[in-house]
C-alpha cells in the first residue's frame, strides 16, 4: 500500500504532483490486492463503486439540482392522486348496505312520527292542554311585562345587529 502513493520528498512545486498515469497504476495495484486478500479468504469480492466522472458545475449548482430532485421526489409522494386508492368490490357492498340501513331507518322514523302527528292531531283540545296556548296566538298584546312593571310594546329596546 505505501508503494501506491508516490513519495512527497523530493523537493520543489513540480514534485508535489502525482499523475494520472501513476494514479491509474496505483489504483490497480490495490484492486488486485483486494481480489487476493478476498480469495483467501474463498469469497468474493464486493462490486466496485462506479466512479463519477468530473462534473463542471459548481457546489451552488449541483446543491440546487439535488433541492430540486428532492422537493420533486417529495411532491411525488404527496401527490392528491397518490393518497387515495380505489374501492375494492367488498368494501362497496360494505358502505352500500350500511346507507340502506340507515336510509329504512329514516324511513320508518319518519313513519312513525308522522303516525304520532296524526294521532296528536285527532285528539280534542281539552285532553291535551298544551294545545290550548294556541288559541292566544292571534292576539296581539298591547304591554309587555318585565319584573312586575308593564312597558308598552312600541317603547320596548330592541336588540340592534351590528
């Protein structure tokens, strides 16, 4: 492994460059000690990662892109189509008998009140004395009483909607 980076010794600017060449031979070297060290050991040896190629763009840009690809991936997720799916056929007979449950229900609700109404209806006013008020409807009272004093009905306040 020492061997694959060239030495930083020799002195001046020049020598502090390594070349692609001696990149590319370095590089080799340590991938075929990786394939001998994963063969004694009788396994193989994991795939290697695909290197990038040189991207120009600068930090701003490829940060930008990657927001972009991100708020997209996130949208996609979101998406109203997205988070709901169709009836299946069982679940629609589900909801289907429970409406027609609920709808004899109101039928015979309103059945049986109107039978009721009908009944309260035919009865004579003396049996039931609650009907009796509203013979009073029709008059028109000339006072209205608050705490024992009577106040006449066109000095009465009233509520004014603001």
């Amino acid at each position: 492994m020492e061997e694959a980076v060239p030495s930083v010794s020799v002195s001046g600017v020049g020598s502090r460059f390594v070349s692609q060449n001696d990149l590319e031979t370095a590089k080799a070297r340590r991938d075929e000690q990786w394939k001998a060290a994963y063969a004694r050991l009788g396994q193989e040896p994991p795939p290697q990662p695909v290197e990038d190629s040189f991207d120009g763009r600068s930090l701003a840009e490829k940060l930008a892109a990657n927001r972009a690809a991100k708020q997209e991936e996130w949208e996609e997720k979101t998406k109203l189509a997205n988070q709901f799916r169709a009836l299946e056929e069982d679940e629609i007979m589900f909801l289907d008998s429970i409406r027609e449950k609920q709808a004899e229900e109101e039928r015979l609700r309103n059945l049986q009140e109107g039978e009721e109404l009908m009944d309260f209806k035919k009865m004579p006013s003396t049996a039931h004395p609650q009907r009796s008020h509203k013979l009073l409807v029709n008059v028109t009272p000339i006072s209205w009483t608050r705490a024992g004093v009577q106040i006449p009905l066109h000095r009465r306040r009233t509520r004014k909607s603001h």
